[in-house]
C-alpha cells in the first residue's frame, strides 16, 4: 500500500465517520454537538494528508474534541500554537450550525490554551524535536469526533445514556478499526481510560496489542505532578518507547 493510497483511505473514513455521527440525534442535558470534522474538515484533512501518509508503529488515542483543542482547529488534542507552530497547520475553520455563545469557534485565532493537547504535543516535540520525526512511526487520533456541551458545560461520552452511545460507539469503532488496518500500528495507546476500553472492545482479535497513558487533562489529579515523566515512564515499561528521552 502506498504512501498516498493511505492518507486517503483516511480521509475517506474521516468522512464517513462525520456522516454517520452528524445523523444522531442527543437529549438534553446536551444542547449542543460539535463535529469538527465538519466545520474544521480543512485542518483535518490537512492533518490526515500531511502526516497520516505510512504506516506506524504506534496509534496514540484520545477520547473526544477539547473545547479549546480539536473543537477549534479540527486536528486531535489541537493546542493551537502546537497545531500552527510545530504541525504546521493553519488552514480556515468555519462554524456549527448551532453554536453555544458560551463556546464560541474562534479557529486558529483562539487564545485559550487546550492544556491537555499542550502537554501532549509537548513531549512529543522533546522527545522528537520534528512532527516529522514523531509521525515518521507514531499518530495520533480522537475516538469520538464530537464534542457535547450542556449550555457551557463540556460532557464526555461516557455520561450520555446507552441508547445514544450504542450507535455512536457502533460508528466510531468502525472508523477506528477502518484507521487500525489502514496504518497497520503495532500498539495502540489509549490517552485514558475511556480510549483504552473503546480500543479493546473495537479492535477485538485485530494483531496489535493495546496499552494506556496518564490523561494529561489537568482534571486528573495525577496530571498534573510531572505528565510527561509519567507517560514516558509508562510507555517504556509497556515497551511501546526503548528508554525516556531516546527516540
């Protein structure tokens, strides 16, 4: 499988992904859904052309769009300076059909930081110095592409009723293992708890095995005493990484 024929079985599922998600519907106390893969789909398929272009050793997974992060630039975990200044990406970001005047979408020119994405893209940059050089065998995905919000109150996936996670999971661990087999990793590492379970349900008897880091959100207590120490100890005592601070 070529280089290209790769970044575009992604796109291709990026965007069966965002169809089959945008038909579900959601109960309050959600009263606004956000799909960046819609709205921010320049950034995104820019991403997935520029960087999910071969095959990997290793899928980093988070769980859904920051408010702050993805919600706003359409690439996972996106930290605006990280997304502009060291992926590159700067790329024109529209609106929700319904957006939250308590979350409005600023694209490229928000000024809040998404400290998780901050954390995360930031010991990739340490340890790897380029998004080449981490790309060249890593990636990095979000399981579920929508972010809830009750008024202004960001809701995870996790807190919504069976009823509507059942197709919403059905869709999104379809995307994931269509992402699994294009990019054929041998690990795939959930960013929490949550990414880790849906990755061990969804890529069942797939030929990889399945680890997890710390969250970097600064809601997990644990985050936010030495992060990046703490997922490179975890990566390397999982043998996803030789030794911390070595590519």
């Amino acid at each position: 499988m070529d280089s290209i024929s790769i970044a575009a079985r992604l796109i291709a599922a990026a965007q069966t992904l965002s169809a089959d998600v945008g038909r579900l519907t959601f109960s309050p106390p959600v009263s606004h859904v956000y799909n960046p893969l819609d709205y921010a789909w320049a950034p995104h398929e820019t991403y997935l052309r520029r960087f999910g272009n071969g095959t990997k050793q290793a899928i980093f997974l988070g769980m859904n769009p920051g408010p702050f992060g993805m919600v706003q630039c359409g690439v996972p975990f996106g930290e605006i300076a990280a997304v502009r200044d060291w992926l590159g990406i700067d790329a024109p970001v529209g609106k929700p059909q319904r957006e939250n005047p308590k979350r409005p979408i600023e694209g490229f020119t928000c000024r809040r930081a998404e400290v998780s994405g901050h954390r995360l893209w930031g010991l990739f940059r340490t340890r790897f110095g380029t998004a080449e050089a981490f790309f060249a065998e890593h990636f990095v995905a979000n399981y579920c592409p929508l972010a809830f919000f009750d008024q202004g109150r960001n809701l995870t996936p996790d807190k919504l009723p069976n009823t509507e996670t059942t197709p919403l999971y059905a869709a999104c661990d379809a995307h994931l293992r269509k992402v699994v087999t294009a990019l054929a990793p041998a690990w795939v590492i959930g960013v929490g708890s949550f990414a880790e379970a849906r990755a061990r349900t969804a890529l069942q008897g797939m030929p990889l095995r399945i680890g997890k880091i710390l969250h970097p959100s600064p809601a997990n207590p644990a985050a936010n005493r030495g992060w990046a120490e703490a997922a490179s100890a975890q990566l390397v005592a999982q043998g996803v990484w030789s030794q911390p601070g070595v590519a």
